[in-house]
C-alpha cells in the first residue's frame, strides 16, 4: 500500500493505473477508522481493480463552533487498517495543499437546508467541495459511502447526478455495535454513561421501523421515536423527522419511500442516526 501526501503524486499514481485499463474505487473517510469504514473499504475491494482510501479531516464542513480540533485522529492505526484490508493507496493530505484562499465551493443548495443542514449550515457546501475534489483528483469509477450519513448521500447523488460526475455512488448500510449503537468516530466522546443513554437512538429506530411496518401515520411514528429519546436524561433533540427519501422535504403520510432520521445530543456529542423505508 501506498501512503501519498500530494494531489500531484496520487494524480500520477491513479494516471498508471487507468492506463493499463485498471478501475478504481473511492472511499472518502475523515480517518479515525472504525468497522463501518471497514464495510466500505471492504465492499471497495471486491468491486474494483485499485482501492483508494482518502483521509482527511476536512475543515470545510467545520462551522466556526464545532469540534474540528477535537476531532479523533489516529492516522498509524488507520493506514496499518486500510492495508490489512488490501488497499492500494491511503491520500492523506495536509489541508494546505487541499485549499487555497479564497476558495471555490460547490453547494447542491436543494437538499441542504433541511435535518442537519438545519443545525449545520455550511456542512455540506464543505461536504459537497471536498468530495468534489477528491472526485477530481482521484477519478473514480464507484466511491463508496455509509448510510448513516443518509443526508449526505442524498446530496452527493445529487451532486454527481447535477454535475455530470462519471461516477458510481455506492451506498453501505448501517453497522451497528452489538448493542445496537451506529458506529461513528465520535462515539469515542461518550463517557460510560453517556454511552449507555445513547442507545436511546437505535431504541428509536427499531420502535419506528416496527410502527412504519405496521401502517403508522408520520406523527404517531415521530411521537413514539421522540418519547423514547425525551425518557433518557442525557438525551436532548436536535431533530426527529420523516422526510421524502429523495428530496428531504417532510411528509405527513407514508406513500413514498420515505427517510426516518435524527440527530441527537449526548451531552455535548451531536449523533445521528437513521432508517429508510420503501413503499
Ligand atoms: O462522511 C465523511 O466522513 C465525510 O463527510 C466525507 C464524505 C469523507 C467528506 O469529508
């Protein structure tokens, strides 16, 4: 496996590559790996030729009060992950070299100002620009990303759909810790009892899943997934909602597939989860 630093030394590496007629997968990480990047990784592998990892914590889709500086690093422990599991390449960038002032952005402005874009305004414009550069300088055939971010993955469809990226956007399914918990790399701010309050999330989602199945409207759904969150102490909402699956505005009856999703603070960790649900 390879280690690359600069656009310019991936761009030659990936240049090699593609004309011997290799393809190449994608899987966009902020690092601090854990087994949902793993299934990426993984499912990556199966499907391409070349596997490029990129790790980078992006400082563009930070807002001014967020956890940038904190956020997990452990760039060792995740390059001795990426190669046991046979990638090709690890892009870790220094942020110097990704952006110049001032900066062009792209922003899909439509499915951005709803559930996280709510609460976090410029996310995914910086979303939207990093991948679009990683899109540029690694030109993928398929780049894989995790549903948990399901907003995230709505937009980069969009994105790549909007802009004419020759790009197959893979998306993975949630994986879960054995007691339920979304894996995040921000799980590790949890104290042991916030760790524990946070199981109020897949607690809501397995009792949404169940009433959805069972042909509950929107609100009662909602109402039930809010109660079981509002009942843990450490728990305080910043979002339950049901929105259409493909343009993330709200709907009140179940008739298109549909995404169930929310972002609650554990104390001070903001974690998202979420289920869909097809018609
Ligand atoms: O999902 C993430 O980890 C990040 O948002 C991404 C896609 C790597 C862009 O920085």
């Amino acid at each position: 496996m390879q280690v690359t630093k600069t656009v310019k030394e991936t761009r030659d590496l990936i240049k090699n590559w593609k004309r011997e007629g290799k393809t190449i997968g994608l899987v966009p990480t902020m690092g601090f790996l854990h087994e949902g990047h793993a299934s990426l990784i993984k499912r990556c592998r199966e499907e391409n030729d070349i596997v490029v990892v990129s790790d980078f914590v992006n400082p563009t889709q930070f807002g001014p009060t967020e956890d940038l500086e904190a956020y997990p690093r452990d760039f060792k422990r995740d390059s001795e992950l990426c190669e046991s599991l046979g990638a090709d390449v690890i892009f870790h960038p220094e942020p110097k070299d990704m952006y110049h002032d001032p900066h062009a952005f792209v922003s899909i402005d439509t499915l951005s100002d709803t559930l996280c874009g709510k609460t976090r305004p410029i996310h995914f414009k910086g979303v939207c620009t990093v991948v679009s550069k990683l899109f540029n300088i690694v030109t993928p055939d398929r780049a894989y990303f995790g549903q948990k971010d399901a907003q995230q993955l709505a937009i980069i469809r969009k994105m790549v759909q909007d802009l004419n990226f020759d790009i197959q956007i893979v998306g993975c399914p949630i994986i879960r810790e054995e007691d339920g918990l979304a894996k995040s790399s921000r799980n590790t701010y949890l104290s042991e009892e916030e760790r524990k309050a946070a199981l109020c999330l897949s607690r809501a989602v397995k009792a949404g899943q169940n009433m959805i199945c069972k042909g509950s409207k929107a609100e009662e759904v909602l109402t039930k997934m809010r109660e079981i969150i509002e009942a843990e102490p450490l728990a305080k909402i910043d979002y339950v909602s049901m929105v259409d699956a493909l343009d993330m505005q709200s709907v009140e009856i179940v008739e298109k597939d549909v995404l169930v999703a929310m972002a609650v603070y554990i104390g001070k960790t903001r974690l998202i989860d979420n289920f869909s649900y097809e018609v």
